[in-house]
C-alpha cells in the first residue's frame, strides 16, 4: 500500500477532551463502551493524567497526557469522538470551535451540552456526542453531573 493511499484510508475523527474524577471510572470503559457503539469511539485513556493544547496549523486542540507529577490528580481523561469523513470539514469545524472559544479551548460541564445550552449544539458534526454522554450516564451514574469536556479533539490523517 503507497503511503498516500493509507494517509487517505486513515480515519478523521472529531469530539471532545472529557475529565471525570476516577471515583467514575468504570474497568475497561474504553473497551465497553467501543463495543457497543459503532458512530462514536473512546480513545486515549488516561487515569491520573492531565489536559494539555496542542496547536496545530494555527488550531488548537485538547490532547491528553501522562501527569509527570508522582502524586496523582484523581482524574481520569479520554478522548470521545465521532468519525468525519473530509480532512476540509474535520479543520473547518476545529476552527469554527477556536472562533467560539476565543482562540482556547471550549471547557463545559458535560449537562451543558446534553441540555442544549452549549454554543457546540449548533454544529451538526457534533451531535452525535449527546448520545453518547447519555450512553456513558448509564454506564457511570452520575457521569453528565460531574464530568467536564475541553473542545475540540481531533485526530487528522
């Protein structure tokens, strides 16, 4: 396969950064719930991690990372997204969400959006989130109440 066909097969996915305390976490989430839904997807878990910005081509973006501190933060984060079919519409919504953000991150609680009262309603492309926070409820009581999400997330080819 020719680097250029596999960059273009590559998935592009679009979500959001989201933060609970580890007394939330549930064993194997990511794998639980990725069984269970095919239109959104749980990456990059990290227990005792932190939220960090990443810019890419003027865009800012929410990344996840190890805590380099020993003591831990008591938080868990991970990346919940929604596959994007063009590079084009995956960067216009990203720059759309910086414009909102005043050029930083979108920090929300979670019942913002699932109650409809997030800027981030607005965009199609991120509707298929509200279902899945919903999904996520019912796997972590309490979950909607007390997590945060940092937007936008993206991965590009």
């Amino acid at each position: 396969m020719r680097l250029v066909d596999y960059l273009m097969s590559k998935p592009l996915y679009l979500g959001v950064r989201v933060e609970i305390a580890n007394r939330f976490a549930v064993k194997d989430l990511a794998d639980t719930f990725n069984a269970d839904h095919d239109d959104t997807q749980i990456f990059d878990l990290h227990k005792d991690g932190k939220i960090t910005v990443e810019k890419k081509d003027s865009m800012l973006i929410a990344r996840g990372a190890k805590n380099d501190k020993p003591n831990n933060s008591g938080l868990v984060n991970f990346s919940l997204m929604a596959e994007v079919n063009k590079d084009e519409e995956l960067r216009r919504v990203v720059q759309i969400v910086n414009v909102l953000g005043n050029d930083r991150l979108i920090r929300e609680r979670v019942n913002v959006f699932v109650n409809g009262k997030s800027l981030l309603n607005a965009i199609p492309e991120l509707d298929q989130l509200k279902n899945a926070f919903v999904s996520l409820e019912s796997m972590m009581p309490g979950f909607i109440k007390a997590g945060w999400y940092y937007a936008p997330e993206a991965i590009f080819a």
